[in-house]
C-alpha cells in the first residue's frame, strides 16, 4: 500500500494541472479575496471625493463643507452629465434661495445626485449628509436659543451600546473568511487528484490492471484515499500560511484584528488539525463520486456542489453570535469547521469543543470511506464499461 502511496503522489504531483489547482489557482483567489475584504473594511480616511455643485450655490455649499477636507468642490450647472461622465461622484442641488428660507423657517429642498451602485458615490453622500445634519442642528440650536428654549429639550435621553463580546469588525469577518478560504481552496485542490485517481483510471481502462496486482482492493484504495488527504491538507495548510502572511505584512485593517497572544501556536496546532479532518471529509466524498462515475467528466459534474457545500454553513455562521453556540455546531460537519475557528480567533481553545470537531469530521469521514470501500469491492463500480 505504502509503494501505491508513494507512486500516486507523485504523479499527482507531477501533473501540471494538478499543481496549477492545487497551489497556485487556491493562492490567487484567497490572495484576490483577502485584499477584497481589507479594502472593503478600510475606513477610507484619505480618500478624497469629487462632488459638483451648481455654480451659484458654490460658495455657500464650500461653507457648509469646509469642515470635510475628504470632499473637493467644483462648480458645474450640468449636475447629471457631470456624475454621468465620471467626473463626480455626486451632486448637491439647493433652491437658489435657501438661506432665506432657512432664515424664514421654511423647509427647503436638499437634493444629493449620486449612484447607489458606486461604493465611492454612496460614502461621498454619507459625508454629505452628516455636513448638512451637522448644519440643521445649528439652525435649531439657534431658533430655540432665539424662543429661551434650552436645546436639551431634543434629548429627553441618551442610548449607549455596549459591546460584552470582544473582538471588532476585522477580527469578526477574519473568523468568517479565513474558513471559507480554507473549504473552497481545499476542494478545488482535490478536486483534480479526485476525479483521476479513480474514474481517470476507469476512463483510461488502466483499473484492471491496477487490480491485477498483489495489492487487495482494500489497500488500494486507502492508499489512493490517503492520497487525496494529503493533497488536500497541504493546499489547506499552504492556504493558511499564504493567509496570515498576507493578512501580517500586507493589510492594515484586517491585521489588527488578529491578536492571538500565547495561544498563537495551540491555535497553529488546532487549525491544522481541523484542516486534515475537514480534509478527510472531502477526501471521502470526492472519493465516492469519482467511484459511481464512468468519466473524468462526470466525477467533475458529481464532485462540483461537493466542494461548493461550504457556502451554506458559512452563511448560517456569519449571523451566529458565540453566546449562541451549541454543542451541535461542533457536531455537524462541516460547520464546525466556521464554529471552532470563530472561537480561535477570539483566542478560545477549547479542548472540548476541538475534539468533538475533529471526532465528529473523522466519524462521517470513516462513514463514507467505508460506503466507498463497499462499492470498490464490486466490479460493478470499478470496471470501465
């Protein structure tokens, strides 16, 4: 079985396909996504927005924003052509009377032009909608200092969150991406050495051969399950390492919600252990569908919601706080991969909960492996037809 191991491997390693799957296509995305997120929490403080306003109103829109150093004024009467073309993000339009109507207690009409599908356009507004409700608390502050009426009059009381969970936004959606990373990169780079181990063998007539040796079926498929094993948990661990390396020397937003302190290497230790049970999962899955299909092509078809069935815990996961968590989200596969890292990144290391992770995920693994075995023994299953 070892020699079976040994050759597998490395033609699986070999192949370029495989190596283009397995290392560098899993690198690009998670790389592609990790900047993605850094750049979508970012608070975008230096960012400066271009915003038109007609040229009568110039000056006086200048005053009201001349607090926001993030928002450049320039003058044009054509507002809609002007953020059309690119050259503003939004627009502000004011009656040309307003300041006499503010002054005569009126409501006067503020429009913003802007484009909710521009994600500069909609932070441009919400600068200017903060300036102008800045602006109307003034004018209010005055007319009831004008009438003696003491401006706390607004504020009957006060509301204050307090958050009792630590952690913040970026360690938050670190505990969401990082596992999501590590699922997807993880099937997709499997996938290739799963689909060719078996049906590929099937499709090539080489099987018989195969199961002409001294070798039982039963080792020869371990070693083959083992293969895929191995394949898989060192994409997830290269993953992981490419991850934190991105996330330490090249983010800003995303690195200061890591903190793990004295636990970093328990949290290593644990994370790569999860890996290889998830990976044993997946191992046994692909496994399955490469042994019902006939084709390379078909196992692909089979295989594809299998590495894609990480989505739906992860979306479940993302709205679960950790004062709700059970004992049955370290028990389902799967999500308890989302579970137990959303506890590592808060820096819990919960001997318990890890186990029943890693037990749970070798369990269902044995489950299918043994389904699988059933079927391999059968000519039924192995035999190209």
């Amino acid at each position: 079985m070892l020699n079976i191991l040994k050759k597998e491997l490395k033609d699986s390693l070999r192949d370029r396909r495989t190596l283009l799957l397995t290392v560098l296509l899993p690198l690009i995305l998670m790389s592609a996504l990790i900047f993605f997120y850094e750049n979508l929490l970012s608070s975008h403080e230096e960012e400066t927005y271009e915003i038109v306003v007609q040229d009568a109103q110039f000056n006086l829109v200048q005053k009201l924003l001349a607090q926001n150093e993030n928002l450049h004024l320039y003058a044009n009467d054509n507002i809609e052509e002007a953020i059309e073309e690119g050259k503003a993000v939004a627009g502000i339009i004011l009656p040309s009377d307003f300041e006499k109507q503010v002054l005569d207690g009126t409501t006067p009409l503020v429009q913003i032009l802007n484009d909710t599908y521009s994600q500069n356009s909609v932070l441009a507004t919400n600068l200017i909608e903060a300036a102008f409700m800045q602006y109307s608390q003034v004018i209010v502050k005055e007319r009831l200092a004008t009438n003696n009426v003491d401006s706390s009059v607004l504020t009957p009381f006060t509301l204050e969150q307090v958050q009792i969970v630590e952690g913040d936004d970026s360690m938050m959606m670190i505990a969401f991406l990082v596992p999501l990373m590590l699922t997807i990169a993880v099937g997709i780079g499997i996938s290739p050495a799963a689909t060719d181990l078996i049906a590929g063998e099937k499709e090539r007539r080489t099987m018989e051969a195969l199961l002409m040796t001294p070798v039982n079926r039963s080792s020869l498929l371990s070693a083959k399950w083992l293969t895929m094993v191995i394949i898989a948990s060192m994409t997830g661990i290269i993953t992981l390492a490419i991850v934190f390396v991105e996330i330490q020397f090249f983010t800003e937003t995303l690195k200061a919600g890591i903190s793990f302190g004295n636990n970093a290497i328990p949290i290593a230790i644990v994370s790569i252990l999860v890996i290889i049970s998830y990976s044993a999962i997946m191992a046994s899955a692909l496994m399955m569908t490469s042994i019902l299909a006939k084709t390379v092509k078909e196992a692909q078809s089979y295989g594809t919601p299998i590495t894609m069935i990480a989505m739906l815990p992860a979306m479940y996961m993302i709205n679960v706080g950790m004062n709700e968590l059970t004992y049955t989200h370290f028990t389902v596969p799967v999500m308890n991969i989302f579970t137990v890292f959303k506890e590592l990144f808060l820096g819990i290391v919960n001997a318990e909960h890890i186990i029943i992770t890693i037990a749970s995920n070798l369990i269902v693994s044995l489950v299918i492996f043994i389904i699988g075995r059933i079927l391999f023994l059968k000519d039924k299953w192995v035999l190209a037809k």
